[in-house]
C-alpha cells in the first residue's frame, strides 16, 4: 500500500492492515515508520523527494484531496 503512496501511509489504513496504536507507536520508536503529518507516516526513512512529501501532504487532507494547477505542475516536472 505505502509503494503506491511513494512510502506513505495513513493511520487508518495501517488500523486496517490490523496494526493497532501500540504497534504504530513501537515501529516509530524503533525507527521503521517515521511521523510526517497528523496521521501520515512514511515507512523505513523519512520522505526526501518532492513526490513523497506531495503524497504524505495529500494523505494528511484526507479522501478526495488532490495536487492541482502549480503543485501539480512541480510534481509532474513542469
């Protein structure tokens, strides 16, 4: 899931994945998922690129969030 999320994952969807609270705070503590927003976590290293902050912002808005006009010029390379 975080693969097609450019490392990213939400709190939610790890709760789905069956990854409870105390799981999320313990991979955090031992460095294999790092906090980026409220929520929003990158897996194994903190975001660098331009395309895994953009990801971990749009999950941080929530369902139906999108990079749109200038944005998403700057992410696609434009």
């Amino acid at each position: 899931m975080a693969a097609k999320q450019a490392g990213n994952i939400t709190r939610r969807q790890l709760l789905g994945l069956g990854v409870d609270d105390d799981a999320i705070r313990y991979r955090v503590k031992i460095g294999r998922l790092y906090r980026v927003f409220r929520g929003v976590y990158s897996v194994g290293r903190r975001p660098i690129t331009v395309q895994e902050w953009a990801s971990a912002a749009v999950l941080a808005c929530g369902p139906g969030a999108a990079l749109s006009h200038a944005s998403a010029m700057v992410l696609w390379g434009y």
